[in-house]
C-alpha cells in the first residue's frame, strides 16, 4: 500500500495529545501521513528509532487490550521503553494528587499516556507536568483511536476530505471524537442515537464551527436512516461501554433500533467500508455478516492505533 503524502504546511506545534479539537487540521495530517511512513518501515523491516533512550509512563486506571498492547509494542518499535502503571502501581485517587503525580514523573519520564475515566485527569497532568501527556481514552475523548481510523479510512478509500461517515449508537466519547476529527479535514459527519443519549452540545459546536471552516456538515439526528443514507464510512461501537455495565439493559432496550444489519446497510453508498473501534457484541451493535463481512476493516482498523500511536509519540517526544 502506497505511504500517504503530505507536505506539511507549518512546524507541527503541539506538546500533548489531549483532544483533537487542539491540533490543526495541518498537524492531523502530518500525523497520519507519518503514521503511513511508520507502517511501511515496520512492514519492510526499516529500523525507525527515533525514540531510542526514552520512557513512556503508561497509566491505566480503565483497562483495555488494544491500547495497552498498541503503546507498548509501539514505544519499543520506536527504540523507547513504556512502563506499565495500574491503579494498583500509582497513587492517583488515593491520596495524592494529580499536580504531585506530573511533577515526579515528570522527573522520572520523557512521556505520559493515560487511559482513565474523567478528562479532567487528563488536562491536570498536561497542567502541572513538563513533559507531554497522550489521552489514551477517557469518558469525554479518544483521539488515539480517531487517528487510527482516519488512517483506515484513507488506505481504503483514498482519500478523507469530501466523504461522509455515519456513527450510530451512544453519543458518548467515540461519537464526540469523530465528530471533531471528521470536521477537522472536510469529512461530512452524521451521528444517530437515541434521544436520551445524544452527544454534549459543547463538542458538538466545537465540530459545526470546524466543519464551517473545512466546507462539510455536521448532522446529529435520532434518524438512523438519515446517518447512513450515502454514507461512505458506517461506524459503530458497543452499547454499554466500560462502566456502564449496570445500565446494560436499559440501554439495550433504548439502542434495539440502532443496530449495524445487512437491511440498514443497503442505505449506505457503494464500496462503503465498516468500522467499529472494538471490541465488539455481534448480534448486538452490528450483525456477524457485517463486522465479518467484505465491507470491514475493523482489523485493518486496529492495526493502525500501533501506527497512529507510534506517529504521535514521535511528533511529541522526540
């Protein structure tokens, strides 16, 4: 597969990864367009340390597969090293603070990434440490992946700016981070849920103000049809995230109508791809004949949170 190009149009400029909402639309694409680079390297054997000697702190207090492995596998590939901090490793929510905690590993590491429930946690270590902090998910955001499926999307359909992608399901941080990225580079964006779970208002003007500048749209409807109709790239992700497990089947009975299926499919535009940042419910969110299906790319799309990843802790480490 050809390595994306991209000739960037000033400096990349950022110190964290928090939000996408932060980077320019200029430093998105020189993110993906590195994360390319990377992927062809790793897949032809070019050594690429370009973070040899560096140490990425890796703080989980919300557990995950993909993020952990991706981050650790990925620092390594780059010459670095991650240590791996549970909630059970660190002092953060028992007893010391977020300050304390940035100010020491401040001293200790090169880098920060943190999967957690609150932003907040997040921000405060971008605040009151001196190196940079990567948002590997929180309840608000998950740039991370965003970047990842961003980079799926162009592999397969080469191109971004002039597509539309349809999100059905909780407008909760996958929704929210989306929105942003897509209305970041001109990707036309359409979100369906229910009415009791659409996305924060605030990040949805954030992603009408973006999508206002970039020339596309931004839809937020309780219309799956509406989403999906002509859409390019259909996305999805499990009812009840991480957390919410006790809510499990109030929301099953709220979401029954906005399941992914071979019939809804059919609105969607010809050589349409599927995604879902897993891991996924089949018979669910999405029915086995789709995330099986010719139209998914969930494990191409998986892939690349190790590519995408690796690309942002060398533009913000190095």
């Amino acid at each position: 597969m050809a390595v994306m190009q991209y000739k960037a149009e000033k400096p990349f400029a950022q110190k964290h990864l928090l939000t996408l909402q932060d980077w320019t639309p200029d430093e998105i694409m020189q993110c993906l367009a590195l994360a390319s680079e990377l992927k062809d390297k790793q897949k032809n054997g070019v050594p690429h340390e370009i973070l040899k000697g560096k140490h990425l702190a890796m703080i989980f207090t919300k557990s995950s597969t993909r993020t952990r492995v991706s981050f650790e596998v990925g620092i390594s590939q780059l010459g670095g090293k991650g240590l791996f901090l549970s909630d059970r490793d660190i002092q953060i929510g028992r007893g010391e603070s977020i300050h304390d905690t940035a100010e020491v590993l401040s001293r200790f590491v090169d880098g920060i990434m943190i999967r957690t429930y609150k932003h907040s946690d997040v921000e405060g270590l971008a605040k009151y440490g001196s190196i940079p902090v990567i948002n590997g998910l929180t309840d608000e955001f998950h740039p991370c992946q965003i970047l990842a499926d961003l980079l799926t999307v162009y592999e397969h359909l080469g191109k971004l700016k002039g597509l539309k992608l349809a999100f059905v399901g909780d407008g909760f941080n996958m929704a929210h981070s989306l929105m942003i990225g897509c209305s970041k580079l001109g990707i036309d964006c359409a979100v369906a849920c229910p009415e009791d779970y659409q996305p924060k208002n605030e990040y949805v003007k954030w992603a009408e103000k973006n999508a206002e500048a970039a020339g596309s749209k931004v839809v937020v409807t309780r219309s799956v049809e509406e989403a999906m109709t002509g859409a390019d790239v259909l996305y999805t992700d499990v009812w009840a995230s991480m957390g919410q497990e006790e809510e499990s089947r109030k929301r099953a009975l709220a979401f029954r109508d906005y399941q992914v299926n071979a019939e809804n499919w059919k609105l969607t535009n010809d050589g349409a791809i599927f995604l879902h940042c897993l891991p996924a419910h089949r018979g669910e969110e999405v029915t086995a004949d789709i995330i099986d299906g010719r139209m998914s790319v969930v494990f191409d799309e998986a892939e690349n949170r190790l590519h995408a990843q690796k690309a942002v802790m060398a533009l913000l480490m190095k």
